[in-house]
C-alpha cells in the first residue's frame, strides 16, 4: 500500500467531511458540543409555594426550569427562560411559583430550548410546610476539595434525609485574593460525585466565612471582596439578601414553624487583632439593626442564629477569629435577646476543625442559657484543641473523624429540638441535646442539668485552679 497516496487520500476525505458538517443539520452539530449542564442542578431556597434551582450552563444559553406534579409531566409549567452569562460565570437561578405547600415535584431544565441528554431522567424536590411542622435539618463546615474530593460524609448526609441542609462556611478553601481561584474551587466542589444526590433534592443554603471569603482570617479589609461577593451569590441560590444597599449574604429562612437567620461575619467585620470594645464590630451597624429588628419580630417557637464561626468564648486566645474575640457585640445581641424577652433563641456554627457542643450560660445574667452547636469539618483534618476553655462544655469535644450535625424539630404534642452530631460512619457521637421552649426563655438555668456529668467536673476542676483535662494548669499558683 502506498501510504503518502493515503494519507491524501485520508486528508481530502476529511476535508470532505469538514465542508459537509458545514451544511449538516444543526441538531447535529450541536452532538459535538451542544448546550448543557456542567454543575448541578441543585436546590436553593425553599418556600411553601415555591422552590428554587440552581445549576450551571455550559455557555452563554436561555435556560428554563419545567416543574410538575408528577413524573410523566402532564400538568408540567415552566419558567421563564433566563440568560447564563460569563459575568455570572454561567450560573442561573430558577424559581418555581404557585406550588402547593409540603408536596413532592418532579423537575428538569432546557439549555437553548433542549434537554440535558446527559441527565435524562428529572429530579424531584419538596416545597416548605405553610405552618408548624416536623423536619430536620442537617449542617457542616469546613469542605476542602483538595484534601478530599470522595467526601463520604455527604452520603452519610443523605441518608439522615433531611428537608434543608446548611453550609455554615469555609465551603471552599480558596485562599486567594484572586476571583479565578474562587470561581475554579466552586467548580470543583460542586462536582464531587457523592454530592450530587444530596444537592439535587434537598434544599442547600449557605453563609460563608474565611476561606471562601478570600485568605485565612479575611475581613472587611478584603481588597477583593465585592468579587468574592459576586461569586458566592452566583455559586448559592439563598433567599433574597435581608438589607438592600447594605453588602453582604445575611438573611432569614422560615420552615415549619422555626426561623433561621443567617449571619455574615465576614464582609463588615473589623480585623479579629483588634482590640476588642465599642468600634469592633463583625456584623456591621445595618446588619446588627436588621437582626435585633427581626428577633424582635419572630413568632417562630425557635430561632436558630447561625454564624461561620463559633459563638463560644473558645478561641479567645491569641489569634482567635471566632465570636470569642468580638464579645462585646456578641454580648449586645444577648443582652437585647434578654431585655426584649425573646424566647426560643440557640445557636449553630462551624470552623473548628471539631464537633462542639458549648453553651454561654446566660441564665447567670438574667436571661437563659444560649447553646451553640458546633458541626467541623465536613472534609479536612480534623483538629484536637484541648487548650480551648468555652463557658460551658456541655458534650465532650469531637475529633476523630469527620461529622455532620443534625437539628431535628418536633412540633406536638409539645415543641421541641433534638441535636446529634454524626461521625464519618453515620453513627452518632453523643448522648442527644434536648431543648424545648421551656428551656429558652428568661430566668431558666439549664446547662447543669443538661451538660454531661464529667464536663461539669472538667468545669469545676478549671475553676478552682487545675487543668481543664487535666490536674492542673500552667501559670496558676498552686497549680
């Protein structure tokens, strides 16, 4: 065989092929690089008479969100199509309206007008309740792709089956002060495969903190921080920012009878160096206002306050970035929640590296004790911080593997909230926190009834001089 005539031969054929593609259908051509899915779907925000989608297109398409009652999609509606574009790094928000509350629908997504061949079949989704309901929420922090991309704390997220589930921070480890490293760590995490199930059905809302804000410790200082604002709310479907005109993530969930609210601890926040009194702030005046103003206003039986870092006096040492080194504001939150007799108030929130759970006890100052449930790391190294003193430990601290944590709400025949905290098998930790109303309201001391025996004697032994886990401590006289 003469291989120069075949070569020719192959070189005029596929020159042939190119100017026929030319003239070729274009459903045809679009099979070699047609309009589709590259992240998600995933469901955002939740309502009871809507729900909200989330998903990431693979150029600048139309994308438009169909929804019905039941698989085969005989009573199926659709949205009106929205544009992805290269400002918005292709990421589209769709929201469903007029859905009747508490009730299971199937939906899919069209790409300039076709479906996504690669996700075929539709996913399926649950509005809100109207009112008072059961559900159960699960939450952590501290996801870091590169240290993990399998991340089999997901699967064991999903199988607690839960109605919403909250990232409380450091969802990506960017470490940057460069938009691209975020936008590229936002890809890759909303990729990992065992997330895929968790992110298509049940609802995901998110604040952030630190390492998806820009460096370790950022703050208001961040010189990229309207960026990495713009990036967090194209990668996040969340319910509509709380303060126009006021920057920032801060907002209020309600489901089922129970308000969350969201805080951003990273945008207006002063440096953590700083020292600490009437000019620090981490919320910022306008959000502070917006908070106190919506405590005041909530009829919800609980109100979670949930926060990237924790709301503890843990890390009040040296380098701490936490509440523990803003507790003059954090203190003006409580002493408001007293003042103003606001009931049912707790707290969740991450960063530690460990399972916590703390307590601040109030009841001391005339108000009631405020919990702080502590949920770290989703995917990273755990840590193991024995020289960090809360007011209260109530569990002993968590290490050894990876953990979600999980509210679940019971409405009748009398309100109450149970939290557990679950390790990397899907096992849980602890003996359950169980709070009701009863609990949370003024004049009502609970955390020595609730904290394990050995945590109270770890906090009698610190106070009489010794070592919280152990006999004694440095620099103490006696000691």
């Amino acid at each position: 065989m003469d291989l120069r005539n075949f070569g020719r031969r192959g070189f005029m054929a596929g020159g042939l092929f190119a100017g026929l593609m030319a003239y070729a259908p274009r459903s045809l051509a679009e099979a070699l690089g047609y309009p589709r899915s590259l992240q998600g779907p995933m469901v955002g925000a939740p309502g009871p008479n809507h729900f909200t989608i989330w998903v990431r297109a693979s150029g600048a398409f139309d994308v438009l969100l169909e929804y019905a009652s039941d698989r085969e999609f005989t009573d199926v509606k659709r949205t009106a199509p929205v544009r992805a574009t290269a400002e918005g790094d292709f990421c589209v928000h769709l929201r469903a309206e007029g859905l009747q509350p508490g009730r299971t629908y199937w939906y899919r997504l069209r790409f300039d007008g076709k479906l996504d061949r690669y996700q075929p079949l539709p996913f399926r989704t649950r509005t809100a309740p109207a009112g008072p309901a059961d559900f159960r929420v699960v939450y952590g922090s501290c996801c870091r792709s590169q240290f993990d991309m399998e991340q089999r704390i997901f699967s064991v997220a999903q199988a607690l089956e839960p109605d919403m589930f909250f990232w409380l921070g450091d969802n990506i480890y960017a470490d940057s002060d460069s938009p691209d490293a975020l936008a590229d760590l936002y890809r890759r995490q909303r990729g990992v495969d065992r997330l895929q199930g968790l992110i298509r059905s049940t609802p995901q809302l998110a604040t952030w903190d630190d390492h998806d804000f820009g460096f370790n410790d950022s703050d208001g200082t961040n010189p990229i921080k309207g960026e990495a604002l713009r990036l967090f709310n194209s990668w996040w479907a969340n319910p509509r920012h709380a303060e126009d005109g006021d920057p920032g993530i801060y907002f209020k969930q309600s489901y089922g009878g129970v308000d969350f609210f969201f805080t951003d601890g990273r945008y207006h926040r002063s440096p953590s160096k700083a020292p600490d009194g009437p000019g620090k702030t981490m919320l910022g005046a306008t959000q502070l206002r917006w908070l106190k103003d919506e405590l005041k206003r909530s009829k919800a039986v609980f109100k979670v306050l949930v926060s990237g870092g924790g709301w503890s006096s843990a890390e009040a040492a040296d380098g701490g970035d936490s509440w523990a080194v803003y507790q003059r504001e954090r203190d003006e939150i409580f002493d408001f929640i007293r003042d103003q007799n606001i009931e049912g108030v707790f707290c969740i929130s991450g960063d530690s590296h460990m399972g916590e759970l703390n307590c601040i006890p109030r009841s001391e100052a005339g108000g009631y004790d405020i919990y702080d449930m502590v949920s770290s790391p989703l995917a990273q190294m755990p840590a193991a911080k024995y020289d960090q003193v809360p007011e209260m430990r109530v569990r002993e601290l968590w290490t050894r593997s990876v953990n979600v944590g999980v509210l679940t709400f019971t409405m009748k025949p009398t309100p109450k909230m149970t939290f557990t905290l679950h390790d990397i098998m899907g096992a849980p930790v602890w003996d359950p926190l169980v709070l009701t109303p009863a609990d949370l309201r003024n004049g009502v001391k609970s955390w020595d009834r609730l904290a394990d025996p050995e945590e109270l004697e770890r906090l009698n032994r610190w106070k009489t001089g010794g070592g919280y886990y152990g006999p004694s401590r440095p620099g103490v006289a006696g000691a």
